[in-house]
C-alpha cells in the first residue's frame, strides 16, 4: 500500500477530510470546531488538504464554485445529487459540497427536527458522505484524486468501507482513516436499512456493521479503515475498556495496534485573548489586567452583582448526564454561600435546565442562566470568567477546558479523558513544581466535586498564586500544529503499512 499513497517527499500528500460540520457553518458541538481548524492546520503541515461536507443551505451559501460542472453522484439506494466544487469561502478552502435538497434543505437541524427528533433518513443522508468520499478516491473528479480519506465521527463512517470494498475491486489505492470524536454516539439504524447501503453482503457481520442486530455507522468506521484515532491519549486508551468502550471495546481491543490518540487544539484565529474582538477589552498572560474590566462586563450583562472579589464559575456545555452538570446542580448552592457567582450558557435535559434557572431566580445577585446558545456569550465567558467548569463524566477531548486555559479562567475537570491530558491539578506538589494549572478531581461524585471547588477558593485568597497559576495556563501551546503533524505521521504509517 505503500505506492497508494505516492512518497510524501516527493509532493504533498492529498487529504480529503469528511465531516458533517464545520466551524463557523454548522455547529452543534466540538466536531465542528476541529472540522474548520484541522484542515488548515495540515495545509500549514504541507499537506494538499480538501473538504467533503453535506449541502446544507449554509455551506451551499458559502461555497464560491468554480469553472468545473458539477459531478452528477448516482447512490447505490437509487437518487442522484450534484457534487459542486470550489473554496468555501470563510475557511479559504477548497471543498465539495453534495447538493441535494431533499436530504439537507431542512428547517430543523443537521441531525434531527425543530423538536429534536432525528430524521426517519439519517442513514442515507450521511451514507451520501461516505458515499462521495468514495468515489472521489475513485476519480470521480480527474483534476483530484485524494491519497487518504479521513471521515470524522459517525455520520462519516461508511467512507472506509466503501473505500475498503472498493479497494478490493481495485477501482483506487486510497487510505481510509477514521476520528472517534465521541464513541457513545454512534449512528444505529434498524438492519432492514442495510439493503439502501450499497455494500456487499459480507457487510453485515459481526466484523463489519451489524451491532446488536442494528446498523452502526461508527462500527463501519472502527472496521473497515486503515488507521484509527480518537481526540486524546487518554480517551484512546479509555475506549478500550467495557467501561467506556460503548459495545465495542472488543473491536477496539482488536485494533489496538492502529489506533492513535491525538489532542485536538485550539483554533488561535479564534480563540484568543488577545486578538478577540467578541469581548470587552483584550489581554494577554503578560499583560492580564482586561481580564477584570471582561469579568465586570460580563457581571453588569447578566445582571449579577459587581464584586471583583467573588470568584466567578462559569459554565459553557450541553446540560446533560454526561457533562456531569448534575454535580453543579447539586454543588451550586454551596458554591453561592462560600462567596462565588455562577454564570451558565447551555441547553439540554429539561430538569437541569429547571434546576438551574430556579437558581438564578433565587440568587440572581449571584447565578446568571442562559438557555440555548450563544457563540459570542460563550467568549465572553471565557474572558470574564475565573473558573471554567468541566465536570464531565466522560469527555472525549473537550475543548471548553483548553479554551479556559486560553483566556485564563483555570478549569475545573473530572480526570477522564482529554480533561486528565490537559489540566494539571493545583495540588500542592504541583504548584511547587510549577506545573499546576486548574482544578481536577477523580471520583465522579459530588463530594470529590466539592473538595475541587473548595481547592479553588483556597487558591482564589492567595492572589499572587492564583496569577502565577493563571499566567501558566495562558501561557501553553494549544494550537493546532503539534496535532496536525501526527495526523501526518499517522497518514504516512498508513500508506506505509
């Protein structure tokens, strides 16, 4: 396989990266994030990189076509769509884009209805996007051909496996790699859809898609592609456990040797302090005092009271189990009475969202809610804030934990996952070493959760700590290019295997 994918000496190697949502298009969660700062990231690395995204009206919108016509796409399940090419525009990237309005020119979502409910045809309207990927590596566009596909998360899981059977037919030389952003959402459908798929029988099995008599789109991925990785070490070595490995554990023993755990990181032309013109007065770790005019902004927006010597806790996530945001529900009335404010933006289970906002309603000098989200708040969290908390029960990665390091709000986290890989707790061995840099607690229980919030009022009355702390988490390197260069390493252990 190693001719696959030419010799990277010699020219740059050409990257087709599919995903489902890309920053700041279509957003639902961290995927996007990494979807629109990856790519980037790797053309910087030396990489001929290019983007294969569904076409929601957003990204249609977005997408300056170029001369070509557009490729007429036949699916295996009987439509046909139009794969448009061009740059898209905010990310001054090439990309194609799969046009076809039945399946994405959708009021509601990318994933499910102006009430939540999935689409009935979620399983063709992201087979679309393997499907494309596919033939992309077949030569469907003479001008460019990818050497590796690399599909994001499940709705991208059926590109290594229209790739691998096409592989065997030897219609292309291409490598499929596949990201776990996040293994507990996994793409199941009832097995009868399996006939739409356009896959050979030997498919669905115990070794391809079949999982527990359903469908998996994440299966396929885990399966079929060349090389694997998830979004941290931690995380990487986790789902290989019956604890977080979600069912598929087994698999993911099995594929040990080609799976690969890569910190994502954080998008600078973003995210930054420095540069940001979503918040009230830029800063830097040197020069750290906007900070304090961002957090009195921020106080005065959502009406709390201006104490400059309260800690501020903020909070920016989807209100759910998994977030662990049931641990502040049940820690946020002690938080309050030790002297500190609450600020919260998110969305999710009805129960939290009612705890939380009967919080604000009783101490509204104190804790701030806001449901649903908001792009530009969530900066200004981040800049106003002097915790970030993170108590997640599982975290793939996350993101919100680096973006508070960034802008100096230290994070508060539970050790699992790309959290343990990221933030050092301000024990005090740690802070004599000159290593801590947040708060992380270990057992997922509320009063393991306590204990860190009482660690980081201890340190909030030790000022001159507290910026030694601060100054250290601002100061890391979070950017992308570390990252990027071992997707190449990892690209290149492919075709060389």
């Amino acid at each position: 396989m190693a001719a696959a994918a030419g010799d990277p000496a010699a020219e740059p190697l050409r990257v087709l990266q599919a995903s489902a949502e890309i920053y700041p298009l279509v957003k639902t969660g961290g995927l996007a994030d990494v979807a629109g700062a990856l790519p980037g990231a790797l053309r910087r690395a030396g990489a001929d990189v290019r983007l294969l995204l569904p076409g929601y009206p957003a990204i249609l919108d977005a997408l300056e076509p170029d001369d070509a016509a557009p490729a007429e796409l036949a699916a295996p399940w009987g439509e046909t769509a139009r794969l448009r090419r061009g740059r898209l525009a905010p990310l001054d990237l090439p990309a194609w884009v799969i046009e076809h309005a039945p399946s994405y020119a959708r009021a509601g979502g990318p994933y499910a209805d102006a009430a939540g409910i999935a689409y009935a045809d979620n399983h063709r309207r992201f087979a679309w996007l393997g499907w494309a990927a596919a033939r992309l590596a077949c030569g469907l566009d003479p001008d460019w051909r990818p050497q590796v596909v690399h599909g994001h998360d499940w709705h991208a899981g059926l590109a290594p496996a229209y790739l691998a059977f096409a592989r065997r037919r030897g219609e292309t030389g291409a490598l499929g790699v596949f990201t776990v952003h996040n293994l507990a959402y996994q793409g199941l459908f009832p097995a009868e859809r399996f006939g739409e798929l356009g896959l050979p029988a030997e498919a669905y099995g115990l070794h391809g898609l079949e999982f527990h008599g359903q469908l998996s789109f994440m299966k396929a991925g885990l399966s079929y592609a060349d090389r694997l990785s998830t979004v941290s070490p931690t995380y990487a070595r986790e789902i290989t456990t019956p604890e977080q490995g979600c069912g598929l554990d087994g698999l993911l023993r099995e594929r040990a040797a080609r799976l690969a755990g890569i910190l994502n990181g954080v998008d600078t032309a973003v995210w930054d302090p420095a540069t940001d013109a979503l918040i009230a007065e830029r800063y830097t770790a040197r020069k750290p005092s906007g900070k304090a005019a961002c957090k009195l902004a921020l106080q005065r927006e959502l009406g709390l009271a201006e104490r400059p010597e309260a800690p501020l806790f903020t909070v920016v996530s989807r209100l759910t189990e998994q977030k662990g945001l049931h641990l502040l529900a049940h820690g946020a009335a002690e938080l309050l009475r030790r002297g500190g404010q609450l600020a919260l933006l998110g969305s999710g289970e009805p129960a939290l969202e009612a705890a939380f906002r009967a919080l604000a309603a009783e101490r509204p000098d104190a804790a701030a809610v806001r449901v649903g989200y908001d792009e530009a708040l969530s900066h200004r969290l981040f800049a106003g804030g002097d915790v970030t908390l993170v108590p997640s029960r599982f975290e793939p990665c996350g993101l919100t934990q680096m973006y508070g390091l960034k802008y100096g709000s230290l994070p508060l986290v539970h050790r699992v996952g790309g959290l343990a890989d990221t933030v050092v707790d301000c024990a005090l061995e740690e802070l004599a070493e000159e290593r801590a840099t947040g708060f992380v607690f270990d057992r997922f229980d509320d009063a393991s959760f306590g204990r860190a919030v009482r660690r980081a009022f201890a340190l909030w009355a030790r000022p001159a700590e507290w910026r030694r702390v601060q100054r250290r988490a601002m100061a890391q390197d979070l950017g992308w290019d570390a990252s990027a260069a071992r997707y190449l390493q990892l690209y290149r252990e492919a075709a060389a295997a």
